[in-house]
C-alpha cells in the first residue's frame, strides 16, 4: 500500500454509481461552434472551465454542471456537450435531468460515448424506471467485446439483478415518514454517519463540507472527512460544529461510535494502515478526553477497519473490516468478545448470512442488542448500499438479513442507520430527492403496517368527513381505557386561526398502524384525546370544506401529570383553491402512474366521495426542458391518468376535468434544478361546490 493512497482514504469510499464508467468525451472545438458568432467565445471559456472541473473528480462537476450550463445555451445540440451536463448530474442532483441530457446526446449522436447505455440504465435504474434501466443495461452488454464482455459480465449481472429486487420492493411500500434533520445539521456537501453521544444529548456526524485551508481528497475530489457536532434540545438539533483536536485533524476523520456508558469514544482516521480505528476515553478527574490511541492488535490489520459499535454490556465489539485473512471479499462484519481476562479475542466473521461477496458497511447493535443492523451492496439490495436489519435468535445466531424496504432504501445509496435510545426513531444517511446536499442524514417514523399514511410528509393533503354522514358529525361516546396521558387542544380555522372547527381527530398508533382513537371537536373547536402511552402519533383530521390535515404528534418524554396541549389548523377550500399533489410519480417520459402514487391519490378519493357537489380540475405540469408540443401532450396525458384512476375508484366523471398546460404556468424558476423539480407537478383546482 503506497503513501499516497494512506493518506487519502475515506470513512465513506465508493465507487457507485458512474466512477467505474465515465468516459472523459472530448467536446471539440470545431464541431461545437454554430453559425452564430455572438456568445461563442464566453461559450467556449465555459466549456474549457468545466472540462477542468469535469476532469478533477464528481467532488467539482457541480461546478462542471454550471459552466457546461452556461454553453449549452449557445449550442443547445452538441452531443458531446449533452453527454458531459448528463454525466455531472448523475454525478450529483437531478437523475431526472441526467436522463434528459443523456437522452438527447444519444438522440443526436448513437455513438457519442460507448458508456451512453451504461449510463442511461444508471440514471434509469436511479429514478425507479426498471424496464428501461433494464433495456439499456442489456443494450451495452450487446455491444460489448469479447474481453469487455468477461470484465462486466458480473456488474451488468449485479446491476440487472438489483433492478428485480428494486421492482419487488418498491410494489409494497413500507409505511414510513422520512424528514430532513435540517439545515442545522446538512449542508450542500455530503454529510453522513450519525451518532448519538450519551443519552441523546448531542449529535455526532461526519460532514464533507470546507472549512479553512481544507483539502480536495484525491480519491473523489470533495473535501476531507470532519467531525461535527449538534446539540440536541427538545426535538430540535442546534446549529452543527466542527470538533477541535484531538478529534478533528489534516487528514480524513470521523467519530463512529460511543459507547452505551458515554465514557469511550471510537474515531476513524484515515491515513492510518489504510484507514483504521482508535479508542479515546474520558477522564472523570478533568472531564476531558484523551487522546486518540490505537485499538487492541487483535482488533486491527494492514487494510482498512471503519465502522464500529461496542454492543450494551460492553462485551462485544462489532466492526466492518477490509482484512483479506477474514473477509469473504470487499468489507465484512466482524465480531470480537470480552474474555474473562477482560482482553479482547480473535475477530470473527459473522459468517455468511450476514456477509456477502460485496460490500457491508455501517454496523449497528439496537439498545436493547437484539437486531443487526448495517448496510450491504449484497442481498436483495436494490442499488449500491441498502440498510438490513437482522434479529440475534436464542442460539445466539442471525437471522437472515431483512431488506428495510422502500422508500427508506432506493437505489442509491443508503448507510449508517441506527436509532436513538428509545429505539422510536431510525436515522441514517442517504441521497434522496429534495435533499440540502448529495448526501444528508434523515430521520425515519415507522408508522406500521396499514398503508393510508405511506411516506406522507406533507402536513395538508385533501380530503373531507362524509357530508350528510351523520356518523362523522354527531359526538361518540368516550372510549374508557387505560390512559397514560390526556391530549387536549383546539382545531381552528387558518383564516385568522380563532374560528372552531367541527372535525374528527383520528390519532393513529405507529406500532401497528390501528385507529383506535378517534374524537370529536365541539363547538367551540376543542377536543380531548386519551392516549395510552408517550409515543410518536400520527394524526389525521377531516372536517367538511377543509384541506384533509396528516401529521405527527410527537408525545416522547410526555408523562401523565399534566394535560399536554397541541392546536391544529386547517386550511378552508375555496373556488379557485389550488393544491399540489405531493408523492405523485410517473414512469420516466410517460403517462403510467407507479404504485407508490396510489396511496395520494386515495386521498384525493376520499375527499371527493365524502364532499359531493365538489368538482376539480385536475393538471398537468413540466418543466421547460423538452419542446412544447411534446410536454403539451405529456402533461395532458398524466391528468388524465390521474382522472382515470379516480373514476376507476369510482367517482364520477362529472366530478373531473383534466388539462394540460406543460411549462406555462411554473411555481419555481426553471434555471436551476430544484425549481424544474417543482414545476414537474400534477395539481387541482376546485372549479365548483
């Protein structure tokens, strides 16, 4: 192992995704300039800049993004041109808008790059649509030489492979609310690896964002691993901070666990026999910690050891580790046990179950030391890193690793998941659509099983009571049961927030997914709710000509001495009223609903059956990308798609309209990512009651 690479390894090193496949493809100067002379020269100095960001590494094709942006305007149909925009944004944001840029490079030149299949089938595979990540995986293995084919056999295999795990999972949703933790804790720069100090009281993360004279890591070009730090107060996380020495040093750096007891700290460094682990402790006498040291020899080798975690009890050490004597290949999952000499023993491989031929990583133990949890490229993963979940059996063996499921797992990348003490809360880390940065670290709710409320987000959705249902508007008699804790607030109208509400409170268990608590506002807006223990619950409210109302109350650390508070308000529905549908999705270029759009468009369901006389438009919207004709028809096409699932619900076709206005009518400036996203959109209008 050279010098060079000691000092460069990271925490977090992969190489998903394009850094295998890219090809650097040559934009050349004669075939980029037009008939127009006007712009060329401040086209052409763009193109040079970022062809030097292009060719630093994807830590600078944001940057390559920009100013390849800049030119395209000048000659919008240069396929080398197309091809480097598509790259850099399968490199960083927008999988939508790599695939549109890919597309029209293939479109204007078949043979632009011999990785342009490869490269559609990624940013295919990335977006969910598995049929045609399938037909360009396959398209590029046709192509392929004799020699190429032995070398990419096994990845096109892995990769076609992931994309029928992808399909199964992603049909059966499980029933989750993802949030950012916010911009206290993610910047625009990768930010990964979370964990809690003792008793939840701080947050620990690993962050790839600059600081003073900080350095481009060779390896990927983004900046080097830091240690950052956010207190915890309340539910809140306060502003995140970079860590002093002896944390935080030149060279990469990461705090990847602490122990049960808060008095050991395990930190990763980088340029240490290829990046290694080592122990700090605190000193009660002056409550500082030491100084980092190096682990037991028995707990280290010649490749690289990352993640750790010291299970309750202290008595087990798990760690993932690149040594070639005991991994099965890539980084496994090791175990090591406390004698009773109090001196560790020889590592252990967890064995096949738990380890695969790929890649695990980010190991986890529960607080109670009951499940495994930690990411593996292997499995029935549905893309580069999933996060798996395994029990520890009464033997004292795993079970097989189970798949957390869609949409916590996608088919990017997603690591380091562990819980909070109480086990309620799940975080990890993962690249998701409408993020801070390329990588952020989300906190997870599992709500259980039943599926009105999956990866619902949005605190107002549609819906209504039944009018006329005399069920809904009459109070029901208060279930006796043993209650911990008495909920009380008020539900009133935005308008002002002081006119009461008549609506029905539905308080949904996240356990199990039962709606055993439901109560009925009075007249003057109040209600009260029983609720048998401090726990995080969804609320569901609907009350006739109002925004249907889905959130969480978080009751947490909440005891039984006092009535807890919590108001709610709701927004009335108007002629005119227009809403966003969230968590509506296509397949990429067409007007074919995926299932995980169903469970929005239920609510929409219920809104217009408990509300007759309402009657909507519903539209479709695009971005600016593509011609006008095209998203003309494409944007008309997906209403009607929305129209027919509703009718084919049930409802009347006299209670819907569908349109299609394309890129006329956009809520965001097209000029940058963020904003085509949301111009991307199906919403309806109330155009009668």
């Amino acid at each position: 192992m050279t010098l060079r690479w000691m000092n460069t390894c990271l925490l977090l090193l992969l190489f998903h995704g394009v850094l295998w496949s890219q090809e650097d493809v040559k934009i050349l100067k004669k075939k980029f300039r037009t008939d127009t002379e006007v712009g060329f020269k401040e086209a052409w100095k763009s193109i040079k800049e970022g062809d030097r960001f292009f060719r630093e590494g994807p830590g600078t094709h944001d940057l390559a993004r920009d100013h390849y942006l800049f030119a395209h305007q000048y000659n919008p149909d240069n396929p080398a041109l197309n091809y480097k925009i598509g790259v850099c944004y399968l490199n960083t944001d927008d999988k939508y808008e790599a695939i549109n840029y890919l597309h029209r490079a293939f479109e204007l030149d078949p043979e632009v790059s011999s990785d342009i299949h490869l490269l559609l089938g990624e940013a295919f595979h990335m977006v969910l649509d598995f049929d045609n990540a399938i037909e360009h995986y396959n398209a590029h293995k046709e192509q392929l030489e004799e020699d190429e084919l032995l070398a990419y056999t096994d990845v096109l295999t892995k990769k076609l492979t992931e994309c029928q795990h992808g399909r199964t999972l992603s049909q059966d949703p499980v029933r989750v609310i993802i949030q950012n933790l916010g911009e206290a804790v993610n910047s625009r720069f990768d930010d990964y690896n979370p964990v809690f100090a003792y008793e939840d009281t701080a947050l620990f993360f690993t962050s790839r964002r600059p600081v003073e004279k900080s350095e481009r890591n060779p390896i990927d070009n983004k900046f080097n691993e830091d240690i950052y730090r956010a207190a915890v107060t309340g539910d809140e996380f306060e502003e995140a901070v970079r860590l002093d020495k002896p944390f935080n040093t030149s060279h990469n750096d990461a705090l990847v666990d602490i122990s049960p007891e808060g008095n050991l700290m395990f930190i990763y460094r980088g340029h240490i026999d290829g990046g290694d682990v080592l122990a700090s402790f605190l000193k009660p006498e002056k409550m500082k910690w030491s100084s980092p040291r190096k682990l037991a020899r028995k707990l280290r080798s010649k490749q690289s050891e990352t993640s750790v975690c010291l299970a309750p009890g202290g008595e087990e050490l798990f760690f993932v580790s690149a040594d070639e004597d005991l991994t099965k290949g890539g980084k496994d999952i090791l175990v090591s046990r406390l004698d009773e000499n109090g001196r560790w023993s020889e590592p252990r491989n967890l064995g096949g179950v738990i380890n695969t031929r790929y890649d695990e990583e980010g190991v986890f133990i529960s607080p109670d030391g009951k499940y495994l949890y930690f990411a593996s490229q292997g499995h029935n993963s549905m893309g580069g890193f999933d996060v798996f979940r395994s029990l520890r059996q009464e033997n004292g063996a795993w079970s097989a690793p189970e798949n957390l499921g869609y949409p916590i797992n996608t088919p990017d990348d997603e690591l380091f998941f562990i819980t909070g003490q109480a086990g309620i809360y799940g975080y990890y880390s993962a690249n998701r659509e409408g993020g801070i940065g390329a990588r952020d670290i989300y906190k997870v709710i599992f709500l259980g099983s039943e599926k009105e409320l999956i990866t619902a987000t949005v605190e107002q959705l549609v819906a209504g009571p039944p009018a006329g249902k005399t069920g809904f508007l009459t109070r029901p008699v208060l279930m006796q049961l043993d209650t911990t804790l008495v909920v009380t607030g008020r539900v009133l109208d935005t308008i002002g927030g002081v006119a009461p509400v008549l609506a029905r409170l539905s308080f949904i268990d996240p356990d199990d997914g039962s709606r055993g608590y439901d109560v009925i506002t009075n007249d003057r807006g109040e209600y009260t709710a029983r609720l048998p223990e401090p726990k995080v619950y969804g609320v569901e409210i609907n009350a006739t000509g109002y925004l249907y109302f889905l959130d969480i109350v978080d009751l947490l650390g909440e005891t039984g001495d006092e009535r807890i508070e919590r108001d709610f308000f709701l927004k009335k529905l108007e002629v005119g009223t227009k809403v966003v549908l969230e968590n509506i999705y296509f397949e990429t270029g067409k007007a074919v609903l995926r299932p995980e759009s169903f469970d929005a468009l239920d609510q929409v369901y219920r809104f217009l059956e408990n509300n007759p006389g309402i009657k909507l438009e519903i539209s479709g919207h695009t971005d600016n990308t593509g011609t006008l004709r095209i998203n003309q028809r494409l944007s008309r096409e997906r209403a009607k798609a929305v129209v027919d699932y509703l009718t084919g619900r049930g409802i009347s076709a006299d209670a819907l309209v569908y349109e299609g206005y394309a890129d006329t009518q956009p809520i965001a400036p097209n000029d940058t990512a963020a904003g085509r996203e949301k111009n991307r959109r199906v919403e309806f209008k109330v155009i009668s009651k």
